[in-house]
C-alpha cells in the first residue's frame, strides 16, 4: 500500500470543500466532486438508499467515464464489469448511500485511494447530518412564517373569498407546488375545488369536482391527510386534471372537530417526492390555516353583528321619532292650509307657501324611509331588491361626486317593478349618474322612482327622473332606454340643472 502523506493536502482540501455549503444538494455535490478529483476517477456517484427522505436524486459527476474499447469476448457470456470503489456514507449510524468511483485514469483504484475515500466519507456524513439539520431549520422557519403571514391576513378582514386564497397562495409557494386548491363538500356528497392558485390560468381548475363514491372521498370528508407519489397514476385520483400532476399532499383544513375543507398541494408531474419533513410541516401549517379560517370566521360574524344592531338602532330611531314629527308637522300645516282656504283668505303667497312646505315634508319622509331601508340591508351582501340596487347605484356615484345622491321610491316598487324593465332601469339610471358626474358645478343629485306614473297613451308606466344642479352647458347628458328617454335642461322651480327622464310600460 502506498503511503498517503503525499495526498494529505489533497485530502484536508477535499474534507475542508464538503463542509464549505449547508445546503444539502450542494453539499452532496461537493463531495461527488471531491471524491472524484481525489481519486482521479472519471466518473463519480452518490446513490442514496432512501432519496425520498430529502427529495432528491442521485448526485453525479458532470463527466462520464470513457468508453474502453471492447475486450476479445471471453468464453464466459457475462460481460466484464469495470473496476469500482464502492464506499459507504454513514449519517447517524444510518446507511446514507454509497459514493461510487469509476474509471480511473491511470489503472486500477488502489488501496490508498480507498483509504482516503473512507476518510472523506466520514467527514461527508458530518457534512450532511449538518446540511440536513439546516435544511430542516430553514424549512420550518419559512412555515411557521407563512402561517403567522396568514393568520394576519385573515384576521385583517378578508372576505371569504379572499380569505381561501390567502391560504391556498401561501401553502403552494412554501411547499414549492405547482398548485395550491381547496376543496369544500358539496351537497351530493362530494368535494369540489373552489379556489385554486396555479402559475398557469387556474380556470379550468376551479370547479372540478370529486363524485361521490371515489375512494378517496372518504379519507378526506373523514379529516384525513392523504399523500400521493403520483396523481397521474394513482387509481384513488378520478379528476379530469389528475393527469397534469405527480407527487400530491391532500391535507385537512379542520379546527375544533369541523371539516372546512381540504387544502391539495400537488407538483407537477415527474416533480421530486415530499419529504417526511415536508409532510409534516404543511399538515402543521394547514392546522393553523384551518384555527385561523375559523377565528377570522367568527370576528367577522362579530363585526357584521355590531353594524347590523348599530343599523338598526339608528333605523329605529329615525322611524319613531324622525318619521313621526315630520308627519305631525305635515298634519298640521295641511291643517292649516285647509282653515286659510275655507275661511276665503286672499294671501295666495302664504297658500303657496303652505303647499311647497306639505311637498317637501312629503318628500324628506319619502328619502328617511328610503335611508331606513338601506340602513336595514346586509352591508357586505349584494342587494336582491330593486330598491337595494337603486340605493347601491346611488352610493356608487356618491363615491364619485363626492355626496351622496337623494332618492325616493314613490309606488310599491318591489311589487310592480319587474325583469327585464328593472334591468334597463337601472342601466338607465347608471348612465344619468354617470353623465351628472362629468358636469361641473353639481352639488345635488335627485333620483326618484315612480312606479305610479302612467304613460302618455295610459298604459301604467315607470318614470325614472334624475335630476342634479350642475352646469347644463357643461358635459353631457344621456337619456336612456328604447321605450324613451332624454335630458333637458332646468331644475325645479325654473333653476339652473338638468333632468334626466327615463320611462317604460310596467
């Protein structure tokens, strides 16, 4: 055996290059390299006996061994194998794999290469117990920061939407998938994919639907995790998108013993497999995610609850006492204005008067009962009456101009108000606000549905009237609708705006 002093600087750089990286492919690199140039082989290899612990596959030298030229052939029909040097990497008295040599260049790998191989295997098992311990180290710090980033996210107030999504983008990038979906029951018994995060269009995902009687459905209506090498293959996988994904993890997004769904990881398909360390982050992360959909879940149902009893507070209120002295005081003064009239009072300027007072209290009660009926809507549901949607087209332009628009519903609009004329009122009504905005000088905006006016031929009608007191030269004004409409300019009592008026058989 020859002596191995004269190699020791070679060796003590090879030792000290394998622990130059904690990351373990690059460590793992480090050594096939290593080895490789320590030896002078042609070809070096790290098998490793289980490369699904750490996600990755054999490590290998770029350099191929070159081809001899092939020997007479023996008389044995077994091929000649070239020679090797096979040395084991222990990690923790566990078999690693085996560092494979191949090709010397100068003959046969020696005794001494063998022995200074060993000693870079045991340095190697360091290098990677600690590139392992690393790995692991990172990878939980990046998801206990992605739960955290989620719990925040959704008890900041997201939608539920939103919310969904939130989990579903953060998972796929901590887990380095080419998807992240979450799946709900549905009514038949199924699960359906209702969000997904894809780098590609996620369209023709969301939607997908799990039927009843797969064998997987009863892992995960049943609170399973479920873990699949390989989607496109898997006889469990029934999805019309299986085929487009390889290793999976199907994880429950469950808190307090209720199933919100199931949070689906997959990769694309030949995409490395899950760790064992991997698995057991992301079920930890979707746990979280789960507690947090939940808490996020009952404060807004806390939050939605506070505004629904301050509404209707402040409804109550406008309608026991608001309500009731305007009718009072329009009472009185048609009171009034009867006794002038009956006892021949010749003063028409105060019967005039009396009569623009009873219109605009006519009018104020009309808007306190309009601003009730918002103040009794869902705030955050879109509305389903017509009145709601009138009222949401108002606070819309209101967002625009800058106040927010009047209105009056004079009719039983619900009643007589139906499809396709509420649809092309509304478009109607759209425009106007739209043409109102653009005018310089608008300070007030008057909407009114009247469901009471007739048309000119008698036939009973809707009206639609906006009106606003901006400049009637400035901007433009649309009509609207194909049973009639236009804009013309004057405002009440002969002042400066313009009137939009929109009508349509009922």
């Amino acid at each position: 055996m020859h002596d191995p002093v004269p190699r020791l600087p070679s060796l003590l750089e090879a030792v000290l290059s394998v622990g130059t990286d904690l990351e373990l492919r690059a460590t793992l690199q480090h050594i096939v390299d290593a080895a490789a140039e320590l030896t002078e082989a042609r070809y070096a290899a790290l098998d490793m006996t289980d490369p699904g612990r750490d996600g990755l596959t054999g490590i290998r030298t770029a350099e191929r061994p070159e081809q001899p030229e092939p020997p007479e052939p023996p008389e044995s029909t077994e091929s000649p194998k070239p020679p090797e040097l096979v040395v084991p990497i222990h990690v923790d008295d566990e078999v690693f794999g085996d560092l494979r040599l191949a090709g010397k260049r100068d003959g046969p790998f020696t005794d001494e290469d063998e022995q200074l191989v060993r000693v870079l295997a045991t340095q190697a098992g360091i290098a990677i117990g600690n590139a392992r311990l690393y790995e692991t180290a990172r990878q939980r710090e990046r998801w206990i920061e992605g739960a955290a980033a989620v719990t925040t996210a959704l008890l900041s107030g997201e939608n539920a939407a939103d919310a969904l999504m939130t989990v579903a983008e953060r998972a796929r990038r901590l887990a380095e998938a080419s998807a992240g979906v979450i799946l709900q029951p549905t009514e038949d018994g199924g699960m359906e994919i209702v969000t997904a995060s894809t780098l590609d269009d996620p369209g023709d995902i969301v939607g997908v639907v799990i039927e009843p009687g797969s064998p997987l459905l009863e892992q995960l209506l049943g609170g399973e995790a479920v873990f699949i090498d390989d989607s496109a293959t898997d006889p469990r996988m029934t999805t019309r998108v299986r085929h487009r994904f390889g290793p999976s993890m199907m994880l429950p997004l469950q808190a307090g013993g209720r199933l919100l769904g199931t949070l689906a990881l997959p990769r694309r398909r030949g995409g490395r497999p899950y760790t064992a360390v991997e698995r057991l982050l992301a079920t930890q992360f979707a746990s979280q995610a789960a507690l947090a959909l939940v808490h996020a879940e009952a404060q807004h149902s806390r939050e939605r609850l506070a505004v629904y009893e301050d509404r209707d507070r402040i409804a109550r209120d406008l309608h026991d006492l608001v309500v009731q002295r305007l009718f009072a005081t329009g009472m009185m003064l048609e009171s009034t204005q009867r006794t002038s009239a009956g006892k021949g009072d010749t003063n028409k300027d105060v019967h005039a008067m009396l009569g623009r007072a009873v219109d605009e209290l006519q009018s104020t009660v009309q808007e306190v009962r309009s601003a009730i009926f918002a103040l009794q809507q869902p705030p955050a549901d879109a509305p389903t009456t017509y009145r709601g949607k009138v009222l949401r087209e108002a606070a819309g332009a209101g967002a625009v101009l800058g106040f927010q628009p009047s209105t009056r519903f004079i009719g039983a609009v619900e009643n007589r108000l139906a499809e396709p004329v509420a649809g092309r009122l509304l478009t109607a009504l759209r425009r106007a606000l739209t043409a109102a905005s653009r005018r310089a000088g608008v300070s007030r905006v008057e909407i009114t549905v009247d469901v009471t006016a007739p048309l000119p031929d008698g036939r009973p009608g809707v009206r639609l009237t906006v009106f606003d007191d901006g400049d009637a030269g400035n901007g433009r004004a649309e009509g609207g609708g194909s049973e009639g409409g236009g804009a013309e300019g004057g405002g009440a009592e002969g002042g400066a705006g313009t009137t939009v008026t929109w009508q349509s058989p009922l």
